[in-house]
C-alpha cells in the first residue's frame, strides 16, 4: 500500500539557498499563489460588471462577501467590521485552500501545521496588538470577569490566562487536524481499493465497497472543507470581539 | 516492552480521546437538533452557537489525534 502521509511532502520546485538557509519555493508556495490568484481573479472578474441586478457569478461574489460581514456583525459587533478585510481574507484563503486540496493530485496547504499556526498567530497577534493599543491596561479585565467574589478570583484568572494561551493552539491544531485526518483516511481507503484489486476475481469486486466508501468520505471532505474554513471564520470574530469589548462576554 | 511496540499501544490509546470527544459534539448536535424540533423559528440564530460549541469539543479530540499522530510519526 502506498504511504498515506506521502501526499504531505514539500518538494522543491526551485531551490533556493541564502547561506545555510533553505529559501525554495515549494509545491507549498505555488499551491498558495494559485490559492491567492484564484480568490483575486473570482473577486475581480465577478465584481468587475457591477450589475445593479447581479448576475450569476456576480451574486456568488456578492453572497460571500455578505455571509462573512453578517458574522462578523452577529459576533463582533458593527463596530468589528473595521476587522473585515482581515476575516474576509483569512475566509477565502481557509477555504480556496481546503477545497484547492480536494482537487486529486492537488498539495492541501492547510494540513501543515506551519500554515495554519501563521494564520492563528496573526489573529492572536492582532487581539493583543489591538486590544492593549485600543483600551491599554484595560484589556487584562479580560482576565478577571467582574462580579466575582475575591477568594476564587486567582484561581480564575490562571484559567483565563491558560484558556487564552490555549485558543492559538487549538485554532491551528483543529483546521490542520481535520485536513490531514480526512487526507490520509482518503488515502488510506484508495490504498484498499489497489489492495483488494490486486487480489484476484473476488477481490475486484470486493474492492466495490471501499469505493462506496471513498465517494462518502469525499462527499464529507468537501463539507468538512467548507465547515472548518467557516469554524475559522467565527472563531477568528470571536477572539477579535475580546479585543474590541474586552470584558463584555 | 519492546519500545517500538509502547509507541503503536501509546497512539492506539490517544486515539481513545477522539471517541470521547465524538460523544461531546454528539451530544451538541443532539441537542441542538430536539431543541430545534421544539421551536424551530429559534433554531437559525443558535446554528452558530452549535457550530462554535462543536468546534470546541471537536479541538479537544482533536489534540488526541495530533498526540497520536507525534507517537507514530515524530517519537
């Protein structure tokens, strides 16, 4: 059977070396140019006509750009749509790379861990950035709800403090888990399919059902693909709504 | 034990953590679907609460997948 975690290898299409560093540019790197250039040529060519009334391309563009500024109204506020062109982005990245990774043969940027931490790093970056310049000291109120009586207070502040340590961690380990689980169990039940093919009559018809199997999990992938890029989306608001109303929640 | 024997017993155990957490997002969804079912003109302004509420508990098993994932390819 074929190595399930093969799919995952960076290979270097240019290599580039500045003194003991390696710099290449990577089926990693041009898969995250076609991402980019798919987003802005979808973005530009729909939006390009401004119809009054919308074609069809154009209202797709139109529904995008709608579904995330009304999340980032519901959890953020009005007053975090000066965050959308962050959300928006982050949006379409998380989702033309997950869905650019379904494609077969395609590389998934998103199931590398290095991706998805400089994705959740930024956003955490921006909360503590924005947060401290915006309200100063105020922001640590973050940490210590109010209204508490004072004996439990320490003990809920060192929660806070590990609960806000954890939401980078957690933000890029569920968006890389859920592409690399789904890739290697698709992988996986493609290795039982030339498996069970290559056994002789009955297993060629054996390998029917794995192949039953493989059209559900892709079926679920894409929805997996689209769920975790929305998952992302909302999380991402709900971090930055501590940063414009720290102590609200 | 053979070391290498310890580290495939080790992944299969952190791979417990995924069915836990698959009961918790269950149990979210379960929810939030009879609570559907009793009021449905509610049940689109909590979509999101659910989604988020399962995304947190599916991080949870998530981590154990990442943990087995380390003992198999990393250790």
């Amino acid at each position: 059977m074929a190595d399930p975690i093969k799919q995952f290898e960076l290979v270097p299409i240019v290599p580039i070396t500045i003194g003991t560093g390696d710099f290449s540019f990577t089926n990693s790197a041009l898969h995250m140019f076609i991402i980019v250039g798919l987003t802005a040529a979808f973005l530009l060519l729909t939006t390009s006509g401004r119809r009054l009334v919308p074609t069809r391309m154009q209202s797709m563009a139109e529904m995008a750009y709608e579904f995330v500024a009304g999340t980032v109204r519901q959890t953020a506020g009005t007053d975090g749509m000066k965050f959308f062109p962050l959300v928006f982005s982050l949006f379409m990245f998380v989702l033309l790379a997950n869905l650019v990774g379904m494609v077969p043969g395609a590389f998934t940027v998103t199931s590398h861990i290095i991706v998805t931490a400089a994705l959740a790093m930024l956003v955490i970056s921006t909360v503590i950035v924005y947060g401290i310049w915006k309200h100063g000291t105020h922001w640590f109120a973050l940490f210590a709800p109010s209204g508490l009586p004072k004996v439990i207070l320490p003990l809920i502040v060192v929660i806070e403090v590990i609960s806000f340590i954890s939401r980078p961690i957690s933000l890029s380990l569920r968006l890389f888990g859920n592409m690399t689980a789904g890739h290697i169990a698709l992988k996986v039940f493609a290795g039982f399919v030339t498996a069970m093919a290559g056994a002789g009559a009955l297993g060629f018809l054996g390998a029917a059902l794995p192949v039953f199997m493989i059209t559900a999990l892709t079926a679920l992938e894409f929805l997996v693909a689209a769920l975790q890029a929305y998952v992302f989306t909302i999380l991402t608001c709900i971090y930055l709504n501590d940063a414009l109303h720290p102590g609200h929640h | 034990m053979d070391p290498v024997a310890a580290k495939y017993i080790g992944a299969g155990l952190a791979c417990l953590g995924m069915g836990l957490a698959a009961m918790g997002v269950g149990n979210i969804f379960g929810n939030f679907v009879a609570g559907a079912l009793r009021n449905p003109s509610a049940a689109a302004g909590q979509f999101t609460n659910a989604i988020v509420g399962a995304a947190l508990a599916e991080g949870l098993g998530i981590f154990a997948l990442v943990v087995a994932l380390v003992l198999l390819f990393v250790v």
